[in-house]
C-alpha cells in the first residue's frame, strides 16, 4: 500500500534510471570509502580518517562501457539504526532514494565488525556489490580472504579494491554494471521472493526457528494487506515492526491508507515480539545483534585464514610511542612546527619568484601609458588588480605545501591519533569529542568545517562549537601570516612566529569553550568514541587530486572574488579623490579604536577589507602602497611593511586578524545552520572583543620593553 510520499518518490527517481545508472557508497569510517568514491570518478572529496567527514552526499558522474553512473558518496556510519544522524541520512538516501546499485566498502583487515552494516544494507533488499579494502594491509597482518567463499555466503559479488590498482576499478565498474543489469532484468514477484527467500540472491541471517516463522508470517501478512515501506524488503519491514522502531511504525499509520490493515500488523509484530523476548529472556535489539553478529563470525572463520599473527603489528610499535602519554602530545606539536618552518623555508624562492614576475608584469602593463599618465583604467591595472590580485597568488605555494603535509597525515592515520590525544583535553574545556572533526576542517576554511558540525547530534556542543571555530586559523589568514612572517622575522623564527599564532588561537579556543560551558552552554557532553585505523601508505594519487582542486579552487578565488574585490576596493580608495577617499576616511575612523592594537590608518583600512574576506587585508595593503605613489611602487609590498611598521605591531595585527571580525562567509553560514541571528551577532561581537582585548594586552606590554 504505497503511500504518497511513496509514490512521489518513486516517480522522481525513476525518469533518469533509463539514462544513468544511481550507485550509492556506503561504509564504516576509515573503510575507504571516500577514496573508492574518488578513484571511481577522479572527483577530489576530502579524506580523514575519522568520523564525520563526510557530512552530506556528495555527487559525481562516471562513465564506463557507454553507461553513465552518477556515484553518491554517503556519510560513514555503523549501523542502519535511526542512532545518530550519520545512521539517519544513509537509511534515508537508501530507502527513499533506492539507488540502483550501492557499493558497500569492507574494511579487510575488521572484517567482523564492517559486515554489520553489510548485513543490513543486504537485508534491505537494494542491489549490492562489495568492495573489500585495505586488502594489501590484511595481507601485511597475515590474513588470507577466500573472496569466492564470501561471495556465496552473502550472495552478493565482491571485489578486492585498491584506489591504486586500475584492473580493481574495471572490475568493480564491471560487478557493478552487471548487478544493475541483473537487477533490471529481474521480474521475480514480492510473493516469490517471500516464498524462495532469493533477493539478489541473499543468504539471509538465520535468527532461529521460532523468529524466523514469526518473521514470514508478519511477511505474509504485510503482502495480504498490501502494505509496503518505500520498496524495501518485506523481511527487512517485518523484522523492523517486530523490533518495534518508533518512526517507521509513526510513519506507516500517518500514512495508512487503511488504518484497520496497519493496525492488524502492528498488533500481530507487538505480539510476535512480545513472544520472542519471552522466549529468548532478552530484548529483541539484543536478540537480533547476537544473531546476526553470531552469523557474521560464522562466516568469518570460514571465509578467513590465519587471522592475525601473535606479533605486535607496526601499527601498535608506532602507537606505543606517539600515544604514549607522555610523548604523545610533545611530538604532535613537534609536527606541526616542522611543517610551519618547512613552509616557509623550502617555499620561499618559489614566492620570490611569483613576486618578481607580477613585479614585472606590472610594470609591462603600465609601459603602455606615459610616465605620469592618471589614467583611470592605467590605476585601476597597475595599482588596484594587479597588486590586489598578484600579492594572493605570492603565497599560493605555502598554502599547497601546509595542505599537502595535512593531507599526509590525515591519508597515514595519524591525524585520527591527533584526535585521540586531544579527546581528552578537549573535554576538560567544553567541546565534545567529534568537535575535532570540524576543526580539522576549519584550518582549511571554517565554511565547510561549520556545516561539518552536523556530525554533533547534541544541539549545545553544536552550537559551541560552531561559535569558536572561527580561532582554529583558516587557509585565508594563512595568507597574512604568510606575508607578515617573513617581512619582520628573520629565516630562523619564522617557522616560530607562524606555530605560536596557531597555537595562541587553540588556547583561546579552549579558554572560550570553558567560558561559555560554564556560562550559556552549561550542561556535561556526551562520551564520543573514535576508531584509530591502521597505518598506511598514503595513496598518492588521492592526495594530488585534492591538492589539483584547492589549487584550482584557489586560483578561480582569485580570478573572481579577489579580482572584483579588489576592484570595488581600488574604487572606495579613489572616489571622490585619493585624499579624501571613502575607504581613507572609513580607515581614519576605524584605526582610532584599533590603535591601541598597534594598527594605523592603512592596517585600519586593509582590516575593513578583510571583513568581506580575510585575504582581502593582502590586497589592500598592496593597493594602498601602489596608489600612494611612484617610491612605494617601487618597493615590494614586504619592504614598504618592514619600513612603516615594527615586528611586535606586525605580531599584534596578526592575533587580531586570527581572533576578530569573522568573514561574512562564516557569519552567513553560522546563521543557516543555527537558524538563529543571535548566533552570528553573538560570534561577531565576542571574537571582536576577545581580538581586540588580546592584541592590545600584546602590543602595550610589548612597548614596556
């Protein structure tokens, strides 16, 4: 008895099976499954190896043996359970969407505890192809997978995939266009499949005589009243309403179309499961776990050999130095400050060499006007894109290189262990343990990293965390630091300097969250638990495709937002003159609040700039000295710094950029994901003063000495 959201759903799902083929992915954390999505269609989607990261269903189109396959990459999550909110967008994509074909990525060397969800997604009735990863590892742990044997006890197809193997890709495409096939071709009858138990063909779980008579005969009846749950399973339905889940029993009785029919199945499963917890001395959730866990480890000990061997693995000799409590912490921060003084030292030539060759192109540029031309079109080039525009793309280089180390890490497992260290701190100020999963992300761009916090499911640990995101610094500070650094700071410090503002801006984090744990958020969070996984071998080709998109995504930044900014900059800076200008004078009026913080009327100016967007204060700067006059052009954008201003000024603007005025991105997407306008203002406002508080109390306590 299809309902009308069945039907609507069915309907706008159907038109483009004819043309594309759905596929879905779907699998525990750390599975690999992100990477399989990105080696199937050259796509560069983040990669972590913890929770969380995939927040959303991201999609890509692929094409194979003339078919075109539009592949969604689904959150990981453990169970098709309505848990958390990871178990619930899957369960939702799956069953109301009905993808055609779902990949389900296994982990090869946790086997057991990765075929729980496999389990279930099978007995949800959708065609499915089984993508066993981390083969190579399991191999190096001294386990040996008889693929052929699984394949018949589940009766699904199952491919060994390597992101780095392109025969594994041909074959996945191959099971997964086969399956597709077979599917469609199927006409087999809900009453048939009921009677030969043959879905796709499943080898379903066995739960015991009684359950399993219980089972078909809430089937049977669900086919009598003609009673269906968006096209899933009729087992898979009978076994939810005797386990007697709250939403879809809500769901079949709003939209009965008969509601003595529902109510006649739904008395008949409260009865069968009264019946089985009477028998079984036990909850039917547990009755149900143990079976199926019982039917996994059946499968397992068949289809595994040699499950380990009774040495410690390279991946516990590691762990038992970096997550050694008194070593562990100490050389986490010793990797980052090795990664701040690498960018710097080994990116410095490749910037020297971006600004001479923008240096020269402006000056190409203007040779084609007289000497002394005040042409506006001239201006606008020479002094307002070119510098805006050219002084960002100087720094491209180091951002690359912090993303490429970051992304190793992340790819090796250890930033996951970089999470395990910070679980427990992070609980002693306030934030919840999945907070980290955001502010990993937030050292990219605190946009994403703010709708990341949906992996949060309590509402309060959410919303703090969204608020003091902002201080874990973005790629777009990254840019002033990056040109502050080297101007004031010898070659030696610089790699300091840039590790102290970072860790200045997680301290403030922590003190923070405290603060406003102890104030509006009070309430304790709940415990989150994270799987560490094993050491690997970064997959190279997944970290060039993820460096490939920031560094486009970069330069199209700079091709428009920057340049457009820049230009409506140049223009505020000009009109009505360059003396009176509307920007001067905005700058006049704001550096008399700012200057205790060591700004003056240019930095006063660039800071407005930034508003709109952090690297903006970059460009600003750069236009500024450009319209100030033919000494200042001559001098790059460093030296006219290094002559106006002091380090410990240079030092006090970079705090302030790091904790204050959050960018209109980040304010705009705090206000859609809380819902609320206090949200955004209460940021805006506290990070304001906790910015200007901090780099007053640096600056005037530095000119003491």
């Amino acid at each position: 008895m299809p309902n009308k959201d069945q039907q609507a759903s069915s309907t706008a799902t159907s038109a483009p099976q004819e043309e594309t083929i759905r596929v879905s992915v779907v699998g525990n954390p750390n599975s690999g499954k992100t990477t399989l999505f990105n080696a199937l269609t050259g796509a560069s989607e983040h990669v972590g190896n913890y929770p969380g990261v995939t927040t959303e269903e991201s999609e890509a189109l692929c094409e194979y043996g003339g078919k075109k396959l539009l592949i969604c990459d689904l959150p990981g999550n453990y169970s098709l359970a309505s848990y958390s909110f990871e178990d619930m967008i899957v369960r939702r994509h799956l069953i109301r969407r009905r993808p055609n074909v779902v990949v389900l990525t296994v982990d090869a060397t946790n086997l057991e505890r990765h075929l729980y969800l496999a389990i279930q997604v099978i007995e949800l009735g959708v065609p499915v192809v089984l993508a066993l990863t981390m083969v190579d590892n399991a191999k190096q742990e001294g386990y040996s997978l008889n693929i052929k044997l699984l394949e018949e006890l589940l009766g699904v197809p199952v491919v060994a995939f390597s992101p780095g193997r392109s025969a594994n890709r041909v074959e996945l495409l191959e099971k997964l266009l086969a399956t597709e096939s077979s599917e469609r071709s199927s006409e087999e009858t809900a009453v048939e499949r009921v009677t030969s138990r043959l879905i796709f063909p499943l080898r379903h779980v066995n739960y015991g005589v009684p359950f399993e008579k219980l089972i078909l005969a809430i089937e049977k009846l669900l086919l009598k009243k003609n009673i269906s749950y968006f096209g899933s399973s009729l087992r898979w339905l009978a076994i939810k309403l005797i386990e007697g889940e709250e939403k879809i029993l809500q769901n079949l009785v709003e939209n009965a179309e008969s509601q003595r029919d529902v109510t006649d199945v739904l008395v008949q499963s409260a009865r069968a499961r009264k019946e089985l917890e009477n028998l079984y001395k036990d909850s039917i959730a547990s009755t149900i776990a143990q079976r199926r866990y019982g039917h996994i480890s059946g499968a397992c000990q068949e289809v595994v050999r040699n499950p380990g061997l009774e040495r410690r693995s390279e991946t516990k000799q590691i762990d038992a130095v970096v997550l050694n409590r008194f070593l562990g912490l100490p050389i986490f921060l010793g990797a980052m400050y090795l990664i701040f003084q690498m960018t710097f030292t080994f990116c410095a030539p490749v910037s020297d060499a971006i600004n001479w060759v923008m240096g020269h192109f402006a000056t190409w540029i203007g040779s084609f006007w007289e000497v002394g031309s005040e042409s506006m079109v001239r201006s606008l080039l020479v002094e307002g894109v070119v510098p805006g525009v050219g002084n960002v793309l100087v720094f491209l280089p180091n951002i690359l290189l912090l993303f490429f180390a970051i992304t190793v890490l992340e790819e090796s497992g250890y930033m996951a262990r970089a999470a395990f260290l910070m679980d427990r701190m992070m609980h002693k100020m306030g934030l919840h343990g999945k907070s980290f999963i955001p502010i990993v992300l937030g050292f990219g761009c605190t946009v994403p990293a703010v709708m990341a916090t949906r992996a949060i499911e309590n509402e309060r640990d959410r919303r703090l965390t969204m608020l003091v995101l902002p201080l874990f610094s973005c790629s777009s500070r990254l840019l002033i630091f990056t040109l502050l650094t080297p101007a004031f700071f010898v070659e030696s410090w610089r790699g300091f300097v840039l590790w102290s503002v970072y860790l200045m801006g997680i301290f403030l984090a922590f003190v923070g969250a405290w603060i406003l744990r102890k104030t509006l958020f009070r309430g304790e969070s709940p415990p989150f638990v994270m799987e560490l996984p094993l050491y690997r071998v970064p997959a190279w080709k997944s970290i060039f495709m993820q460096l490939r998109s920031r560094t486009l995504a970069y330069l199209k930044a700079a091709g428009t937002i920057t340049l457009i900014l820049s230009v409506v900059l140049w223009a505020l800076q000009t009109y009505p003159s360059r003396e009176k200008s509307l920007l001067g004078q905005a700058g006049k009026a704001v550096a008399v609040p700012l200057s205790p913080c060591g700004f003056d009327e240019r930095a006063a100016t660039a800071m407005i700039g930034a508003m709109a967007a952090k690297e903006m204060f970059v460009s600003q700067m750069a236009i500024t000295y450009s319209l100030e006059g033919e000494e200042t052009n001559k001098a790059s954008l460093q030296e006219n710094l290094r002559r106006d201003y002091t380090p410990l000024q240079a030092y006090a603007i970079m705090l302030f950029c790091l904790i204050a005025t959050p960018c209109i991105a980040t304010l705009a997407i705090v206000y859609y994901e809380s819902r609320s306008w206090w949200m955004p203002v209460l940021q805006f406002a506290l990070l304001t003063l906790f910015g200007w508080v901090i780099a007053a109390l640096i600056f005037q306590v530095g000119m003491l000495f």
